[in-house]
C-alpha cells in the first residue's frame, strides 16, 4: 500500500477539542476559497439521483467540517436536492461542536448527540454516508471495515478527501520545508476570515503561534495518509459483490477537477465501475 500514516497531532487524545476546532474552522475558511463544497457536491449530486427524500449521513464530522456549504451547494441545484437533508456525526461528538452547528440553525442540517462507529453502520440512519476529509484518519483495517460495512449492508457510501495521494513519498519528505513555510503562512492569512473568531484563535494564531504551526504539520502531514487510487483498489477487493465502487475526482466551482472520491454504491452484481483516475 502506497499511503504512510505520517503522525498528525489532531489525531493525539492529548489535542484539546477547542484546539482541534480552531484548526478545523481554518480548513473551512480554506475549503471555501478554494470550492470543495462544490466538489463534494458534484459527487454526491449523482450518488443522490432518484432518491424521492435525499438524507445525508455525514460521519466523523468533527467540528462540522464543509459539510454546511456542502448542504447549500447540493440545494442550489434544485429539483429533489432542494429537500436535502444532512446528519453531521461523530463517533466522539464533541459538544461545542454541536452547540455551533445548531446556531447556525440552516434548514436541514443537524449534528447528531449520539455516538455513530463509521466500521459498524448496521444501527445508523438510514440515508447516503459520507466521510469528507476524515477517512485518512483511519488506518487500513479501519478503513477497510467502514467499507465493508456499507457493502454489507448495501448503503451508499461516498469517502472524499480533498486531495489526491500522488506524490512519492520520498519526493513529500523532501519538500517538507517548503511545504510547511507556504502553509504556516497561508493560515495567517486565513485566521481573520475565521468564524466564530474567537479569542483563542487570535491569541494562538498570531501571539503564541501554535495553530499556524500545527496546522501546517498536520495539511503536509494528511498527503501521503491519503488513500490513493491504487490504494482503494486493495481496500475493496472482493467488496464487488451488488456493489460498484467508483473513484476520481470531483469538480469546484471553476469547472477544475480537484480532490479524490471513492464512491460505493449497490448494484447488480458486476465488476468495478470505471475510474476516471
């Protein structure tokens, strides 16, 4: 398998919540400027085709994720989307978080208070699940259990990561520095778009440098943790059975093909859908 589990500190039980929260709203400023929302949603748009009550179970949600914008990107499409309804969950849900999403209070969205395990969905909603920026958290046994079990359960399931594992590892490693620099700086430039803008941001974004410094870490550290195509191809094997998988790339808002799906959906009994990868 291609994919490194390079150590990310969000994933460390010593990370406050309100410290991974400050990095997680920056991610949103980001994926806002650079049109994930409209990446995930041209995915799920398909996968969502025909439904007559569109639900989206979102899972390992964090702090909420993109996961709003996304809900407004999939109504501005209209026609049975315009009804969609998204379920943000975590297997930890974090109560901030939750506190934050309810007031946003956006028509349809909700974070869900009970705990949701991602490998085991047989006593979760019903609907399409998604993991967006998470499933690189999970390391290959997880990952393969949380695919298993929407086969099993023959549910649709849309992982997308907002980038694409391509880069020897060898060829990351040696690019670090610079890599690093450009996103520690990146991130002061994000901080003041923000929101809430807190307090803590600010006083650990520009006084005491921590979050510019972790999130450069752990946006350099998420690349090579990224399951590529080659990558999926071995987690689903044998997964095939009145189900296809499919994976590539969705499109932003400017029509340019970014970020890496696999998208797990029933069907007759065949062979693996086409990739555009």
């Amino acid at each position: 398998m291609k994919r490194v589990h390079v150590p990310e500190v969000e994933d460390w039980s010593l990370c406050p919540d309100w410290f991974r929260d400050c990095l997680t709203r920056q991610i949103r400023v980001m994926c806002r400027v650079m049109g994930y929302e409209h990446a995930v949603a041209s995915v799920l748009g398909a996968a969502l085709e025909g439904e007559q009550d569109p639900h989206i179970l979102d899972m390992g949600s964090g702090a909420g994720g993109i996961m709003p914008e996304v809900l407004k990107a999939l109504r501005a499409r209209g026609g049975a989307l315009a009804g969609v309804r998204v379920s943000l969950s975590d297997r930890f849900p974090n109560r901030d978080a939750i506190a934050s999403i309810q007031e946003l209070q956006i028509d349809g969205l909700e974070y869900l208070e009970v705990p949701i395990d991602a490998t085991d969905l047989a006593a979760a909603p019903e609907g399409v699940k998604t993991m967006v920026n998470s499933f690189h958290h999970l390391r290959p046994a997880e990952a393969r259990a949380v695919l298993e079990s929407a086969h099993a359960l023959k549910t649709p399931i849309l992982v997308f990561e907002l980038a694409d594992n391509r880069l020897p590892f060898a060829l990351w490693a040696l690019t670090l520095p610079l890599g690093l620099a450009v996103t520690f700086f990146i991130s002061l430039l994000l901080t003041p778009f923000v929101r809430p803008l807190t307090v803590r941001q600010l006083l650990f974004s520009y006084l005491i440098p921590l979050v510019p410094l972790i999130y450069a870490w752990d946006g350099q550290a998420s690349y090579p943790r990224i399951y590529g195509a080659s990558d999926v191809d071995e987690l689903t094997a044998g997964l095939d059975d009145g189900y296809t998988w499919t994976s590539g790339h969705g499109e932003n808002h400017r029509g340019q093909k970014t970020g890496f799906y696999l998208l797990g959906t029933p069907s007759a009994p065949r062979g693996r859908g086409a990739s555009d990868t």
